[in-house]
C-alpha cells in the first residue's frame, strides 16, 4: 500500500478529454491498498482568461487583491468537482476538496499566499473511507477565512506541501513536458533531459525561470525532504526527480542549466543623493508592499556632486505599483529622474559545480559577446551567474551559452 499525490497542471486538464483521461490513468496506476490524492490546476488558460476579465473591467485589477484570489481560485473548483465526478463515473469513489477544506492555511499576502501549514486530517479521513481524493490546487485560507492563491504556478506548491504533510510515498508532478531539461526545449533544440536534479540546483533554476517548477514548491521539497518525480502526462515514460542528492553518475556538467525569465522589468533611479538610509528608504517601501526586488545595482559616487545610481529588477505584474512608489519616493528625495524599461530579459547559468571552478562567468560573457548581445546588469550567487539583456535577444543568448556549456554531441 502506497499513499501517493499526483498532481496535473492546466495543460493536463484543459478539455474534459483530457480530464477524462487523467481519470483513467490515475485509476489504471492506483493499486486496490492504495491511497491517492490528486491535486489539480484550473483548466487550460482558465486563469490567464481570469485576468483578463478583471483588467477588462478595473485596468489594474491586482489592486484588489483579495478579489483577485476570490475570482482566481474558482479556476481549480471547476477541475476538482469535473475530475471527482468523472473518478465516480468510471466506478471509483472520489471527492473534492477545496484548498480550505484541504486543511491548507496560508498568510494573509493576497494573490502571493505562503502556506503556513498544511492540517491533513479531513484529507486523511476521506482517504480512510476509500475515496481518491481530488484537491484544488493553487489555494488556501487565512486566519480570516479568506481564500488565498499562492502566486502563478502555486499548484505545485499545493502538491508538495501535501505530499510533505501526509508523509506520501511518493509526489508525482504530471506535466506537458517529460521532465526537467538544461534549457527550455522550446528555445533550444538541443537541451538536455535530466535524469535527476538536487533541491538545491532547480530551486535556483526555478528561481531564475524555469517555468517546469513553482520555486516555492522546490523549497518545500526540500524542506519536507520529498522526492518530487516531474513526468509527462502523455507518455508513461519516466522523467526528472528532484532529491537531496544525486543517486547515479551522470556524465558531469559543472553548469546544469540555462535559464530566462522574460518576466522582468527594470527600474533605473537616476541621481539619487549619497547618505545613509536611501537605499533603505526605497527597498523597504517597496518590501512593505510585498514587491520583490530582484537585481539591484549601485553606482559609485560622483563625487562632485555626491550623487548615485540605483538600478534593479521587479517582475512585470509589480512595476506599475513599485513604479509609482518609487515616483513618490524619487520626488521626495528630489532625483534627476526614474526610468523604466519592460522589455528586458535575464538569462542565467545554474550549477553547484561552480562553485571552484574560475572561468564561468568569462565563458558566459564570452558565449554572449560572440553572440552580440549586450549585458545591461550582471548578478551572481554562489551557484548561478545571471545577465539583464534585452527581451528581443533572450533566445539568442540562451543558444550561444547553451552552446558553450552543452557542446554539441557529435
Ligand atoms: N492555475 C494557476 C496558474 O495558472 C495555478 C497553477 O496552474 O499551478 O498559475
Ligand atoms: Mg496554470
């Protein structure tokens, strides 16, 4: 007897064929002993029509964030209710439980929710009356009782922090690509696919772009210590595990992966004066509004007329409101002005190996500088290095570095 969670993203549900055949699969794959929870998204582009509705109507809709998680999470409650109806259909009892009555509490941050724990014991009950039990994903409740959502993607989340709290066998991430590549397969023709990956390696991977994983959902993992098996939904074919540690050799890349993140906006402050406390200034006003700031870069001193620079990085949905603080903050301090630009683009190399091994980032540079791409902002952290470059030349630069890293096998 195992206790498993499964987990299918939108592409995997976006018609009811296709919820149909998720029915199957988890019926054909699910022993008599058995216990399965299955933890589902919204239906194809659900959420992405979600949003648009709201901006069709209010402009800016992530004002009201806490309608914004009333109207996103019904997205999941529609996948819940059709994939348990159907389970029954097909002759295996089964409910739905919204992320509420999951057990699934979270903090108060609208529309970025954190779980705080996971309270599993309606979940375990319907397991013990014999019921596969199908839980909306990407939601949960606050102390108030107000739904929340986790952030895009948050239904990986979802899974593993279940998965985490019912102390599962095993965590299936069923998706429209069959595991985790060196670099996203859409760009480039040659990325490779990964046996297996550590914690550590696709948490900065994530972090950096990789769309094949909520960050969030790494972390929790990791935290858990939960084998986390990312497969296709289409094939039975085994695909990408994240663990702790590797388990077989693979042939041995310093680098793992090549990121992008087109999801990116840059805001420069121009002329900002040099004493103590700006910078505090700026990045806890923003901190207080729950904008996560990315890159940040600071020029050193003009002397003459004790002034700096600050440049850094917000994810596109942030830069209208960290725009407009930073306006008020930038009129306060009286700076020369504040640009903004949405059309940037980081790409970045992830691998624990780097660490000790001088010469990656000149190999980076290098592969970009071949390519003619130009480097606006550069950060690194003890396992990745990433460049801010220019959104038109984001496939470009993720091929040459690939390239470099990845020579092709002749
Ligand atoms: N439906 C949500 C989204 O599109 C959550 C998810 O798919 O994981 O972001
Ligand atoms: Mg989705």
């Amino acid at each position: 007897m195992a206790l498993t969670v499964k987990k299918f993203g939108g592409s995997s549900v976006a018609t009811t064929e296709k919820i149909m055949a998720v029915a199957q699969r988890v019926l054909r794959e699910k022993g008599p002993e058995d216990k399965v929870v299955v933890v589902v998204s919204a239906m194809g582009d659900t959420t992405d029509d979600l949003i648009t509705l709201a901006k069709d109507l209010v402009g800016q809709p992530y004002q009201y964030t806490r309608e914004m998680d009333m109207l996103l999470s019904t997205g999941e409650q529609v996948t819940i209710a059709l994939l348990a109806m159907t389970l029954n259909k097909l002759g295996h009892p089964a409910v739905s439980l919204t992320g509420s009555q999951a057990g699934i509490k979270t903090n108060n941050a609208y529309t970025k929710g954190k779980i705080l724990s996971v309270e599993p014991e309606r979940v375990l009950g319907e397991l013990a009356k014999g019921n596969i039990v199908v839980v909306a994903g990407f939601q949960g409740v606050n102390g108030d009782g107000d739904i929340l959502t986790l952030g895009r993607g948050g239904s990986d989340t979802s899974a593993v922090a279940l998965a985490g709290a019912l102390q599962a066998d095993s965590c299936e991430i069923f998706t429209d690509v069959d595991g985790v590549y060196s670099a996203d397969p859409r760009v480039v023709t040659d990325a490779r696919r990964m046996k297996e990956i550590t914690y550590t390696e696709m948490l900065e991977m994530a972090r950096l772009g990789a769309g094949v994983m909520q960050p969030r959902s790494v972390e929790m993992g990791k935290h858990y210590g939960v084998p986390i098996h990312v497969r296709s939904t289409f094939t039975q074919d085994s695909g990408t595990f994240i663990r702790e540690a590797y388990t077989v050799e693979e042939k041995e890349f310093i680098i793992r992966g090549v990121t992008h993140d087109t999801n990116v906006a840059k805001i420069a402050i121009l002329g900002l004066p040099d004493h103590p406390g700006v910078a505090y200034k700026i990045f806890s006003a923003l901190a207080t509004a729950n904008i996560d700031v990315d890159m940040i870069v600071q020029s050193i001193r003009n002397t003459d007329k004790n002034i700096i620079d600050m440049v850094f990085t917000v994810a596109q949905p942030d830069l209208p409101q960290a725009k407009e603080l930073v306006e008020k903050l930038g009129t306060e301090m009286q700076v020369f002005g504040i640009l903004v630009d949405y059309n940037v683009a980081k790409v970045s190399v992830v691998g624990a190996g780097m660490l000790g091994h001088p010469g990656i980032a000149a190999n980076m540079f290098g592969a970009m500088s071949d390519a003619g791409v130009n480097i606006e902002v550069i950060s690194t952290s003890e396992i990745s290095i990433s460049c801010l470059i220019q959104a038109d030349k984001v496939n470009e630069a993720v091929n040459a570095i690939h390239t470099r890293f990845f020579p092709r096998e002749s």
